[in-house]
C-alpha cells in the first residue's frame, strides 16, 4: 500500500473524528435547558430541518372522508 494514500485516509479519519467529537459536545452542552435565544448552529439546523419537504403520505394523514358537499349528492 502507499504510504501517501495511508496518510490521505488517515487524515480523513481524523476530520471525521474531530467533527464526530464536535457534534456530542454540542449535544453535551445541549442538555441542560437554557433561557435565551438557542445557539446559532442549532437555529440553522433548524431551519434546514424545515427546509426539506414533506412526504404526501404524512401531509394527507386522517381518515379520507368525502367533503361534505360530495356526501349530501
């Protein structure tokens, strides 16, 4: 194996690592309730949590009956 790829996947590791070490700190510090405006990593999470669309199936959740105007025909 070459020992420039090694290093290459070994410094990919660490980056991994290191953000996996950042994300449960976060996490850590996330626990306790705190007054105040949250920060602001966890605002844009957040937000790109409501970005993403909803799937058909959740947005017409109930029990598919016939409007009422429908019915009385």
């Amino acid at each position: 194996m070459d020992v420039v790829r090694m290093l290459d996947e070994l410094k990919r590791e660490r980056e991994a690592i290191e953000e996996a070490i950042v994300t449960l700190e976060r996490l850590a510090k996330g626990q306790a309730r705190r007054r105040g405006r949250p920060p602001a990593w966890m605002s844009e999470l957040n937000r790109k949590q409501a970005a993403e669309p909803v799937p058909a199936a959740v947005v017409q959740r109930g029990r598919g009956r016939k409007p009422v105007e429908a019915a009385a025909q």
